[in-house]
C-alpha cells in the first residue's frame, strides 16, 4: 500500500535535520515504506559490514529485527548508537536457542567426551549471548551467504559441528555444498534429556543442528515446488537455505537475499521465476522486474510476510528520527561489555574468512 504522505514528509525532514549523524540501514525483508529512507540495504552479512564502516554516524538506526541490531552494535565503535525502531522486532528462529540451553548442551556434549573435537558455528540470527558462546568456545558466526566457508573453517578446526540455531541452514549447507550424507547430521532438541540422542549418536555424527527453524521458510513445501512447475512450464525455483531440505533439493537455485537478487538481476528477459522468501522482498523484486520481461511469482501463497520484520513500519521509523533529531535516544540497542568481546571474536573470525 502507497506510504502516508504526511509520514513520508516527516521522516524526510528529520532525516534531514539529522544529516551525517544518521545512518539507516534496511534489511532486504522490510516493508517498502521503510526501505525507501535506506541509506543501505542488504542481506544480513552486507549490513553487518556496512554498519562497522560507518564511523561518523553517531546513530545507527536499524530497519532489522533485534539480532541484527545486536550485531551492528557489537561492530561499531562505543560512541555509537544503534537504534531498533520497535523493540518488538525479534526473530523466532533466534529465540529457539537460549543461553542456558546451550550452556547444558555444551554439557551433553562435554559427558559425551566429544567437546574438545567440537566447533561451534552460529548462524548470524541469533542472540548476542548465542554469539557470546560461540567465541568463547572457539567458533565462528556465518550468515546464508558465507555458510559453506564458515563451515570448511571449522572442519580445519575440529572434527565436528554444532551448528546454532537454523538446522535446516546448517542441513542444506552440509549436504548441498560440503557433499556430506543426511546421515552426517543429527538434531539437538533442546527441549529433550540430553537433546534427544544417545552418546554414541553424537559420537558419530559430524554435524549437530539445533533443533530451530525460520517460521517463515519453514512453510514452503515440496508441493509448493511441484505445484509451481506444473503451473508456469520452464519456471526456474530460486530459495533461500533457510527453506527445509526437502524444498532446497527440490529447487534450481539456492542463496541470500543478496544472492537472490544479484540472480534475478543477472536472468534474462523472458525467464520465469518462482522464489521461496520472504514476502516483502519477493513482491518488491516482481515489480521491479516486470518492465523487463522476467517473470516472479511468489512460491506458496499460504506463505505469509515475516510478522517481526513488518514490526518496522513508517510511524516507527518517523517516531525513532523524529525522537533522535529532538536529541532523545530512543530504542537503544546495546550489548553488555563482556558479552560483547566474546560475541565480537566470533564475528570477527567470520568478517576475516577467506
Ligand atoms: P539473509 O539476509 O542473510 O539472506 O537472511 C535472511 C533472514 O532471514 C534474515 O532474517
Ligand atoms: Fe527470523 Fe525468519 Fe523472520 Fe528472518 S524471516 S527474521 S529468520 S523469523
């Protein structure tokens, strides 16, 4: 729907007024009304670079959901601030793994006698204290973009995996890329006696996934794939590896939000097109494409926006510049200190894979 003109004014004016000491940056899934007032926008691992390259911005004010802006604040200097224009904007995926959880997890594992082979990696959408852990015990974060090289990484670290918190990320990875058996991996549940697996299991296992998922890709299906392909003949299916195995194999293509879109700029005229992410983006990306001749459809229409992305509307954004621009910080994200130097070892190790 076309934004509110009084808002859109607005927030032009107090991003006016706020000049360099304001930078925004816009995740992929974000509503159009938002992205428009993006200095940036990018999928999670371009934005947590370009956050740390923004030395001069006073206000980091962050069109994301809450591990993002974790993120941008554990990367920029302590002098910045860095703003989630609704605190509600969380991630469930990121919440299926607390700290205490994995805390007892690294225990199971620790009885097992297999903690000293293993190497955690923690996907991007996760908690600070998540990302605490994994520098703490050695690990990396990888985001949907770098999954495959954080994880040869830590196969020259150790012997084996406990990827946090997407098992379907970690599964796609593993299989699709690093050519290791469905057999390779087993699933922690956190909510079981010992994650649901017995010593041996975990001995022999290669990969340990959390037992989390994206409730927004976790609903594309295999039929979803079919349907599609009987209904648009030539259609090529393009998916985020957040989608579950089964959709994953299933597809012709298999990325980022930046890599779907870097696909879909790249396609030519005449292709058809059936992407499985995130609403926003997809809707953003046919229109954007059409007066080229590419044709993109949704890939299931029971598939729903990201409900904490779309927390990010037009009234926050002006109520957050609005508020910076009148000096009253709003929203703050900030990550306490020690969680903070633990958390930041293991971005760091990430931002320097090769
Ligand atoms: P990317 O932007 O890294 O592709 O991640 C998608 C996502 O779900 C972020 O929440
Ligand atoms: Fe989290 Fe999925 Fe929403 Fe991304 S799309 S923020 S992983 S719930």
């Amino acid at each position: 729907s076309p934004s509110d003109p009084d808002l859109v004014e607005r927030a032009r004016a107090a991003k006016e007024k706020l000049g360099d000491k304001v930078f925004v940056l816009g995740h992929h899934y974000q509503r159009d009304e938002v992205i428009q007032f993006a200095d940036v926008t990018g999928d999670s691992f371009k934005l947590a670079r370009d956050a740390a390259a923004r030395p001069e911005a006073e206000y980091i004010v962050f069109c994301g959901v809450h591990f993002m802006a974790e993120s941008a604040d554990i990367l920029t200097s302590d002098d910045q601030k860095v703003v989630l224009p609704d605190l509600a904007a969380g991630c469930s995926m990121a919440d299926m793994a607390t700290a205490e959880q994995v805390a007892e997890c690294w225990d199971v594992l620790t009885e097992a006698g297999i903690a000293e082979q293993v190497v955690p990696v923690s996907y991007m959408n996760s908690s600070a204290d998540i990302k605490a852990f994994t520098g703490k015990h050695g690990g990396t974060i990888c985001t949907s973009s770098n999954a495959k090289r954080a994880l040869d990484w830590a196969f020259e670290q150790g012997e084996k995996v406990l990827f946090l918190p997407d098992q379907h990320l970690g599964r796609n990875t593993a299989v699709r890329d690093m050519g290791m058996s469905l057999d390779d991996c087993v699933v922690y549940n956190p909510h079981k006696p010992n994650g649901g697996l017995t010593a041996d299991e975990l001995r022999a296992a290669k990969m340990i996934l959390w037992r989390g998922h994206c409730s927004v890709h976790g609903r594309f299906s295999l039929d979803s794939v079919d349907d599609v392909r009987a209904r648009i003949p030539g259609v090529n299916v393009l998916v985020h590896p957040e989608c579950k195995h089964e959709v994953v194999a299933a597809a012709d293509y298999v990325g980022s939000t930046e890599y779907i879109i870097k696909t879909l700029e790249a396609a030519p005229a005449g292709s058809k097109w059936a992407i499985g992410t995130e609403l926003n983006l997809v809707r953003r990306l046919a229109n954007r494409f059409a007066p080229e001749g590419k044709e993109i459809v949704f890939l299931d229409k029971t598939v729903c926006f990201c409900s904490t992305m779309n927390r990010i509307d037009l009234p926050h954004l002006v109520w957050a510049l609005e508020s910076l621009a009148e000096g009253n910080l709003v929203n703050r994200i900030e990550v306490d200190p020690e969680t903070e130097a633990f958390a930041k070892l293991a971005l760091e190790r990430m931002l320097a894979l090769p």
